[in-house]
C-alpha cells in the first residue's frame, strides 16, 4: 500500500491532464464570452435592419 501511494505521488502524468483541463476550461470561458458578445452585437443589428425596412 504504501509503494502505490509513493508511486501515486510520484506520478507527473495526473499533473499533465490537470493542466490541459485548465487550458480547456480558459479556451471554454473565452470562446462563450466571445459568442454572447458577437450574438447579443450581431441580433442588436439585425433588430435595427429589420426596424429600418419597415
């Protein structure tokens, strides 16, 4: 028991998939941000357009 816990702490690989779950996460967060931003900018346009051609 103890040798699997010494190997476990050990072990570099967990840290690997923990740092790309992070950069996953900030790629995430960035790219919802960006779309709500460009969907809210994109429907304030089309509201104008469409106001415009009537």
């Amino acid at each position: 028991m103890k040798l699997r816990l010494h190997r476990l702490w050990r072990d570099e690989d967990g840290q690997d998939i923990a740092e790309y779950a992070v950069m996953l996460a900030v790629i995430l967060v960035i790219v919802v941000g960006t779309i709500r931003l460009i969907g809210s900018n994109t429907n304030t346009v089309f509201s104008s357009v469409a106001s415009s051609l009537q």
